[in-house]
C-alpha cells in the first residue's frame, strides 16, 4: 500500500503576507540607502536585514532600486482611498489634514526624517528617480477615477483626467519640495503630520488657481 500523495513542506504564503514581506524588504532597503548610498548596498544587505536571502529578495524585486517602489505606491494608495471618500462640495485643499498626513506617515513606514531623505535620493540617484516618477505615471489614473466617481462622471471624461495630471504633478513637487527644506538640521529634529500636511494643501491650493 502507497502513502497518499500530497503536498509536503511550507506552505504557500498568502498575498497579505506576501504584501508584508515586501514592505519589510522596502523599509530595510531605505534605511540601507539612507545610511549608505544605493551603490554601496547589496542585495545579501538588504535580504539579511530582513531575515530573508538575497535569492527572495530578487523574487519579489527585480532590483534594488525597484525594493522602495511599495513604500511610493503606499502613499498614493492612501491618496486615491481618500479621493473616493471625499464628499462632494468639500474643498479638495482640506483633504490635507493632519489626519491624512497621519495615514501617509504610517503606510510608508519610515520616520519621517528617513523618508525625506529617500525623495531626496531620487535627485540623485536615476536607478530611484526612474522608481518614483513610474510610481506617479501610474497612480494618476487611480486619481481620474476617483475625481470621475466623485463627480458622478465617466471614468474617461476629460475633466477628472486633467485634474488628476494637476493633483498629481502638485503632490510629487510638494513632497519633493518638502524633502529638501527638511535636509540638515531641521530633518533631525523629525517631520510632523501637521507641517506635511500643510505643505500638500498648499500646494493643491496653488494647483486649483490653474494657470491665469
């Protein structure tokens, strides 16, 4: 008599647990980057901070540089679900509460001091600056859909999709622009939800002036 046949050893990890070991391999990967230089940090690095091979590392990224891109997307994943629950006749400037900034602190995981120092990286390093502006290529149509549903309009009418080029081409400068003034000493001193805050309403405040 045979043994039943059967599936034997680990079993297969679950997508939620999969998203977490991918924002764990981000978040070691930033703090490597920060404290080192991208060029100086190795796949092994960031896999032993992590727990995990180098080998896993590479199964979920195809490179290092690409290791950040959950920590980009988690922050416009925070915009686009606030976009959708935003009443209509509220202006969109006050969508930028502290409360938001909270959310977006917490889904990108680093300190704040941290995460500033990794938008600033991608002035200067190609490999995170090709990274960050893919990130925001792809998030602006989740942001015409949700202009679009919070307007009673189709997905594809031309007026959520230009509003969501000007929202997203205001958030990315407003958060570059906030990651510089926070270098050298002021970044020691840690970012607050309230001064984050204040830098995206303003700079969606300047977006909704358009162009005179």
């Amino acid at each position: 008599m045979t043994a039943p046949s059967g599936r034997t050893g680990r079993p297969p990890l679950t997508e939620a647990r999969k998203a977490e070991i991918r924002l764990e391999i981000a978040r070691a990967a930033v703090e490597l980057f920060v404290a080192q230089g991208v060029a100086a940090t190795t796949g092994e690095q960031i896999g032993q901070a992590v727990g995990v091979s180098a080998r896993t590392v590479w199964r979920y990224f195809p490179s290092k540089e690409s290791c950040v891109r959950p920590l980009f997307s988690a922050g416009i994943d925070v915009i686009a679900a606030r976009l959708r629950e935003w009443h209509p006749g509220h202006p969109l400037p006050e969508l930028f509460d502290p409360a938001l900034a909270t959310g977006l602190l917490a889904a990108t995981g680093p300190d704040g001091a941290t995460g500033s120092a990794l938008v600033r990286l991608t002035r200067t390093e190609p490999g995170l600056r090709a990274i960050w502006l893919q990130t925001y290529d792809e998030a602006e149509p989740a942001f015409a859909r949700a202009l679009a549903d919070r307007a009673g309009l189709p997905a594809d009418d031309l007026r959520p999709m230009i509003q969501a080029a000007m929202l997203n081409a205001a958030l990315r400068a407003a958060v570059e622009r906030f990651a510089w003034s926070v270098s050298g000493p002021a970044a020691d001193a840690g970012v607050g939800e309230a001064e984050v805050a204040e830098t995206l309403r303003s700079a969606l405040a300047i977006a909704a002036e358009g162009v005179s």
